[in-house]
C-alpha cells in the first residue's frame, strides 16, 4: 500500500522536482551537484538507491527544501531498484527530474589520465596514483554504459564531452530552472566536425545550405549577427529547411509531450557551429517560444566564449 508523503509545512505549493542525477563517472556529477548546492539544493551523493524513498519522506515531512540526489554505478546493486522506487514517488505526487550525464569516452579517458583518479569499475590490480591503463579504462567505462544502460533511456541526456565546467552549470541551472513545464523544447546549434551531441533527440543537418563562412565579411560573424541573418534570410533553400523542419516539429511535438518527456533536444548542424546551425536555432526559438518553453544552445560558440576552442 502507497502511503502519501506528507505535506510540505512550509508551503502549499507544488513541490520542486526531486532532481536525480547520474551518468558516466567522470561526466561532471560533481559540478553539477556543486551547481545545485549553490542555487539552494539540499544535495546528496551516491545515496543507496534503497533509502530514497525514506529521504525524500524525511526531507518533505521537515522542511521545503529543494533536493538533488546522485546516485551511480558505486551502487551497483541496488540501481535495479533505482526506476520502481522514482515511479513510486512520482504516484505519491513527488515529480522527478532525471539527468543522466554523458560523455565520449577518449574525453573520459583523457580526464581520468589528467586526474590519476580510478574508475570505479577499474581493477584492483592497478597501481595507486598511476594513471588507469588505457585498455582497462576503455573496459571499466563500458560495462559501465552497460549497467547503466536502462537509467540513460528513462532520463534526460546531457553531453558534457565538450562543455567546460562553467558552461555545464549553466546548462544545468537552466533545466531545473524550466523544469515545471510538462516539455521544454531546447534547440542546440553545434558543429558536425565537433561530433553529433549524444544527448540529441532530433538532429537536422543543414550542411546543404549556403555557408556564409564564405563571404569574407561575414566569416568572422556568427548567425546572431545581423549581417549573417539578412545573408541567410535572403536564401530561398534557408526559407525551405525552415518551414519543413517547422513542419516536422508541429506534427510530432504532441505526440513527445504525450510520452511524459520533460525535455526535447532538437540539434541543427552545420560545418563549424558558428553560422547557418545558429541562426537556425535562434529563428526555432523564436518560433516556437510562445507555444512552449525553449532553451536555446549553442555549444561552439559557448565552447569558444569559455576558451575550449
């Protein structure tokens, strides 16, 4: 039998979302729990899965306070028990925020190499405060995708292979921050020399389209700039690609909401992130900010601006 949790003393309002994190040891859990403390969140780490449910009846029956949890593969065991016990809570009226934490693995194995720091997973035979072996790296991180495989499905992806660590606590502070809505559409311009976001739902290349790289007054603008957009704006196949991707979105939007997603990431690529991936973002944004909520990315140009490029 399901037992309400009790009602918050301090406030009638509907709680915050719980925000679960999780993800690939050496992703950035600690900044974004880092993050999170600094914007009011009671926040715990590596809690056994088994006493969340008592942690989020003890937190509701004291006080109104904002609460993260991060939970990893160091609970291996009991992650199984991890997905019926956030269904349970979310019956009882406790939405969940679930963010699962990615990232290519050459940058998880250099930041292990940078750090001396062993993989969970790792073997014990490994010399402390030597750098993990590249081939037992490789092996640890993929049974650890393994095992937390079914988590990833059910929670929203961020890719942290190319952010710094201030452009991750904007990325997070961001979606807490949205996360009342039933869907945030977030519209991520990135580059495809870059790589492919992993956390991207939907991705639309626009390499086809006419590159203001090109124009030598306009290479060094990027497609916030007026110059690019008047350029891009005056494109026919631009004007295409828009309304067909416009398109696209309006017939399948509801149809995402309906599958109880907290978050859309729609990418649009081109060659270098900095133009034709842009303005498209921007103008999808500006489209669709009056029916939903929207965030708007753009990971090369905020690598760039935080010194990463």
């Amino acid at each position: 039998m399901n037992t309400p949790l009790p009602p918050s003393p301090a406030t009638d309002e509907i709680p915050s979302p719980v925000v679960l994190i999780s993800g690939i040891s050496g992703s950035g859990k600690s900044v974004t729990l880092n993050a999170l403390e600094d914007a009011g969140y009671f926040c715990v780490d590596n809690l056994p899965p088994e006493l969340l449910l008592d942690f989020i009846r003890l937190e509701r029956s004291q006080a109104a306070r904002k609460v993260a949890v991060a939970m990893d593969v160091r609970s291996a065991a009991s992650l199984p028990k991890l997905l019926p016990l956030s269904d349970e809570l979310q019956r009882l009226g406790i939405p969940m925020l679930k963010l699962f934490l990615e990232s290519s693995t050459e940058a998880l194995v250099r930041r292990y190499s940078e750090t001396r720091r062993r993989h969970p997973l790792s073997s014990r035979d490994e010399e402390p405060g030597q750098p993990p072996s590249r081939s037992g790296l490789i092996e640890a991180i993929e049974l650890e995708r393994e095992t937390l495989g079914r988590l990833r499905e059910v929670s929203t992806v961020i890719d942290t292979t190319d952010l710094r660590p201030a452009q991750l606590r904007s990325w997070i502070l961001q979606l807490v921050g949205a996360s009342d809505a039933a869907l945030t559409v977030v519209f991520e311009s990135f580059a495809f020399k870059h790589g492919v976001p992993r956390d991207a739902d939907l991705v639309f290349d626009l390499r086809v389209l006419p590159n203001p790289h090109y124009v030598r007054e306009l290479r060094a603008l990027t497609g916030r700039d007026a110059g690019v957009q008047d350029f891009l704006r005056a494109q026919p196949e631009v004007g295409d690609m828009l309304a067909q991707i416009q398109s696209f979105l309006d017939r399948w939007l509801p149809s995402y909401a309906m599958d109880q997603r907290s978050y859309l990431t729609v990418a649009v690529g081109c060659t270098g992130g900095q133009h034709r991936s842009v303005y498209l973002a921007e103008r999808l944004g500006e489209i669709y900010r009056s029916r939903v909520p929207t965030l708007i990315r753009h990971r090369e140009i905020e690598a760039k601006e935080a010194g990463s490029r």
